[in-house]
C-alpha cells in the first residue's frame, strides 16, 4: 500500500500516475466491443477530425469512436469521479463511513421522475429532465425536513431523507404497477439498474458544467471542510462558517450526484466505496481526498463499463456489476478501516 502520509510531491507523482492509468485506461477501452479500435486508428481518426491529418475512409469506424465509444468513455470516467468525489464529500461531513450519495433521496427521486416520463412515453432527454427534477426535489424535502425539526442536527437529515426515500420507492412501486409489462416496464427496470450505453456527446456536455461548478465550490472550501471533519465546535473556534459549509457539501455533492444519476441511472456502491480506496492512498486530509477520490472513481467505473461492453451477446446492467464487485470490497475496506476510518 502506497504510505498516506507522504508530502506533497510523493502526493503529485501518486495523483499523476492515477489520472496516467486513467488515460490509458480509456484508450484501452476502445479496443473493447464489436469494433476493436486500435491507437493508431483512434489518433488517427482524432487528427482527421482536427484536420491535421488525412481523412480515416472508414465513416463507420469514425461514427463508432466519436459518436458512440467516446462519450460512453467520458461519461464513465466523469460519472464514476462525480459519484466517487460526493461520496468522499457526505462521508467528511457526516464522519460515517457508510453514507454514500444517495444518503438524502436522490436515486429514490430520480428514479421516481424517470419511471414518471417513460409512463407517460415523453423523449429520452424529457426522462434525463424528470429524473433530474425529481431528485433534487428529493433531496430539497430532505433538507427541509432536517432545518424544520433541528436546524443544527445533521442526523435528523439523515432520518428526513431514509423518509423522503421511502416516499418515492412507495410512488415509484406505483408507476410500476400501472406501467405496460410488455415495454414501459422492462425499460423502467433497466434505467433504476444503470446503463451508459444511451450516453451521448450532448450528455457529456450537459455534465460537464454542473460538474465544474460542483468540484470547483468543494475545492474552494476544501480547507473549511477539513476543519468540520474534526467536530462542528473545533470548526467554529477556527472560525469556520459551520451552516455554510454544510449547505456547500450538500449543494455542491447532490448536483453531481442528481446529474449522473439523471443521465445514466442508478449505480450503486461508487460513492460508497471508492472514497475508502482514496482513503487508505492518501489519508484522511479533504484537500487530497477529493482529488484522489474523483480520480478513483474514475477508473473504477471505466473498468466496470469495461467489463459489460465486453460480455459478448448480452449487455449487463451496471449498477448490477458495480454491487457484485464493491460489495465485497467493501467489506474488505470496512474491515481494515473500522477502527478509526477518519
């Protein structure tokens, strides 16, 4: 294991080396699938792109890469960082290491605002749109909920969104129910099951924003963050704004979170078990955490998307494949981690 406590320069080359293995790691991924794209054929078909090479000839081969194999590339890569980075940020604000990014309802409320557009059969955007919708809506009763009974208890925010949840299971085992079992249903189950194989350019440019403003408002006040890691009283006597970091955390990690889930379903155990592998890299300090945790979670979801492209005849759901594999990890990390995670 790579020690934790290393200075800033043993941290640089470890970060360097992470984000290297993930550019390696997607140009791997093209050779993954029915076409095998080489990367020679890939700079190839970029540099025609740019125009500072010749044309590839083959426009299907240029169809597959930019339009199909890079966008589901970028978005495993930005959603599995997204996911894994306000995973690593509830766990700092909660100190628990069992709250993952859905904690306040989100995957509940998506899901609801999904399964609510395919009923009513309106466009794949329209679902993204409901699923968005619906999950911040989530989180926002949640929040409610918490200020209204104790505004300074976080854990009555926790107890608000396990029943904000629950809400939106119930209204979503309706929509169930009531949808057709020959078509609407099954891409119901599907969609709460994860799945990037729909993801297109314009999602990666939908994400990318929402995601710049979220890491650049948890980067901004990563250091006020470490400080409310020790306790909400230790902040304050260091002059921490102790609400306004909160609100930060949550704002900043749920429109990461609301925007991946919205776009590629439901993808369990990424926030949950990630931010630990970043843990045990490089210790406990926010300010290396986040940066090391989006980065894990980028390449742990690349890997899994990986894998499904690469079941040949069937496409396996992702969320089911990111349970198998972190499950158990996650029991592994717990162990080693029990005892003074932080």
């Amino acid at each position: 294991m790579l020690e934790a406590s290393g200075g800033g320069r043993y941290f640089t080359v470890k970060l360097s080396l992470l984000y290297l293995l993930i550019l390696a790691g997607g140009i791997l991924a093209f050779r993954i699938g029915r076409f095998a794209i080489s990367p020679g054929t890939l700079a190839e078909i970029v540099l025609s792109r740019l125009g500072m090479a010749a044309p590839n000839g083959d426009p299907t081969l240029e169809t597959v890469v930019l339009n199909v194999r890079l966008p589901r590339i970028l978005l495993a890569i930005l959603t599995g960082g997204a996911l894994s980075a306000a995973g690593a940020s509830y766990q700092t604000l909660f100190k628990n290491p069992m709250v993952s990014p859905d904690l306040l309802g989100v995957s509940a409320g998506a899901g609801f605002g999904a399964a609510l557009a395919m009923l009513n059969n309106l466009a794949w955007w329209q679902v993204q749109v409901s699923a968005f919708a619906f999950g911040s809506l989530a989180v926002l009763m949640a929040s409610a909920i918490g200020y209204a009974f104790a505004r300074q208890e976080i854990t009555v925010m926790v107890l608000g969104g396990i029943v904000v949840s629950s809400l939106f299971q119930a209204l979503l085992s309706i929509l169930k129910t009531m949808a057709d079992t020959d078509n609407v249903l099954p891409s119901i189950t599907f969609w709460l099951m994860g799945s990037l194989g729909r993801g297109s350019n314009h999602d990666v440019l939908v994400l990318l924003p929402f995601l710049a403003v979220a890491l650049l408002l948890l980067f901004l006040f990563r250091y006020s963050i470490n400080a409310l890691a020790a306790g909400n009283e230790e902040a304050a006597a260091l002059g921490v704004n102790v609400g306004l970091v909160k609100v930060v955390v949550i704002l900043a990690s749920t429109l990461m979170t609301v925007v991946s889930v919205s776009i590629c379903g439901i993808v369990g155990w990424v926030g949950m078990v990630v931010p630990h592998i970043a843990r045990l890299l490089v210790g406990a300090d926010y300010s290396r955490l986040l940066a090391t945790s989006f980065g894990v979670g980028a390449l742990f979801l690349l890997g899994m998307d990986t894998i499904v492209r690469g079941v040949p005849g069937v496409e396996l759901p992702l969320g089911v494949l990111t349970a198998l594999v972190g499950t158990p990890i996650f029991v592994v990390l717990l162990s080693r981690v029990r005892k003074g995670w932080l």
